[in-house]
C-alpha cells in the first residue's frame, strides 16, 4: 500500500509540475508560437501548424501539435525523417533546429496528453506493437524531451548515414529508446526530470 501511495504521490508531483510549467510556457512563448505559424503557413501555403494522431499513455491516440515543418505532399511517405530529407523547408530546418517547431506541444502537456519529460509520442504502428513487459512504457504519457530523446538528439544525421533508415529505426533506434524509457519510469525523480529538460533547452 505505501508503494502505491508512493507511486500516485509521483504522478501528482510530475503532473502538477507539468501543468505549472506548460502554463507559463505558454504565456511566453505564445508570441514566438504565433509568429512561426505565420511565418510557416506562408512557408508551406498551407495550415502552418502539424496535427497528427500519435500513440498517447496507455496506448490511446491523440493529435500531436507542432509548426509545421514540411512541405505538404500528396505521395504517400515514409515515418522516418532524416537529415537533407527534401520534404524540410529552409525555414522548417530553422525551427527544428531551435525546436521551435515543438513549442505548440506545451497545450499537450498542459491538458495532460503529453508530459515534459517522457518517451517521445511514436505514429501507430510502433509503441502500440509492443508486447509482454516493453508495453509498461505506455504507463508513461509521452514527453518533449527525455533520456532517449538527449540520446539519439542527432537522430536525423545518424539516419541519413544508414542504407535503410526505415529498417535501422525498427531493428536498432526503437528497441534501445523503449529499454531507456523503461529505465527511466523506472528510476524517476523530478530532479532528473528538471536535469533532461536543463540539457534540452541548453546543451
């Protein structure tokens, strides 16, 4: 019993620090957010913000919200994005760069989609496929950054080195970010919540 109470004292303590946190992010940024919709409706000439379903905690869906960062395509593609990927606009390489084009993500967080820290919210097809005790990760509402996230930050460069990017993302980058998610619903803390999101925003 004290293990629960444990437990649920966790979540409450991540989740209010969340919901603090997202609120006066939002207060912010909410200038820059507006200002790079804008600027990548105009980009794109179309709706400058990405809304996308993603597998959520427990393995429910949700849209996702970012800036949109590619340029919209009628020809059926892949889920991987590595670097040089031509779809990326110059402005959309920008906001990727600066991670302003995950900014919109804090209205997730802020009505408890997503969290700031946690596994990185995958498209079907992906963490809803895991099975025996890799599932326990989608106890975990999907984050901005986290462990996994700081790992593979250069994920786009590594893809683009792979002669199958698609294969090398299921074979090798998915198995070790749910073995590091899992370590890290593990062994929380908000110490190191507040450590991953510190090296997120200036490393």
């Amino acid at each position: 019993m004290a293990e629960l109470s444990g437990k649920s004292k966790q979540v409450l303590v991540k989740r209010a620090f969340d919901f603090l946190l997202s609120f006066f992010g939002i207060l912010i940024s909410f200038w820059i957010i507006l200002l790079a919709w804008v600027l990548a409706s105009i980009n794109t000439h179309s709706n400058g913000f990405f809304i996308q379903s993603r597998v959520g905690q427990d393995g429910k869906l949700f849209k996702v919200i970012k800036i949109k960062t590619m340029r919209p395509t009628k020809q059926p593609g892949t889920t991987v994005t590595k670097r040089g990927d031509p779809r990326i606009t110059r402005l959309g390489a920008f906001f990727r760069r600066t991670k302003i084009d995950e900014l919109p993500q804090l209205w997730n967080v802020l009505i408890g989609q997503m969290s700031f820290v946690g596994p990185r919210p995958d498209v079907p097809g992906f963490g809803d496929k895991l099975t025996g005790n890799e599932r326990e990760v989608l106890k975990l509402r999907p984050g901005i950054t986290g462990p996994a996230t700081l790992k593979y930050r250069n994920e786009e460069e590594l893809l683009a080195a792979q002669s199958d990017p698609e294969k090398y993302n299921r074979e090798v980058i998915f198995p070790d970010k749910v073995r590091i998610n899992l370590d890290y619903m593990r062994n929380w803390s908000l110490r190191k919540d507040i450590s991953y999101i510190w090296q997120t925003v200036f490393k």
